[in-house]
C-alpha cells in the first residue's frame, strides 16, 4: 500500500521537479 502512496507523490513532484529530492527522502525513512 505505501509502494503507491510513494509512487503517487512522486508522480505529482515530478510534474514540479522535485522527483529525485523526493524519491530520496521516503527512500531514507
């Protein structure tokens, strides 16, 4: 179930350029 909430929140960062600083924070929790 948090796969896709993750995947969800970066889909919607991306759109914003933040993908990666995003991808790597809930890749540290």
């Amino acid at each position: 179930m948090s796969g896709i909430i993750v995947f969800f929140v970066n889909f919607v960062f991306s759109k914003n350029g933040e993908y990666e600083d995003i991808d790597f924070k809930w890749s540290q929790s």
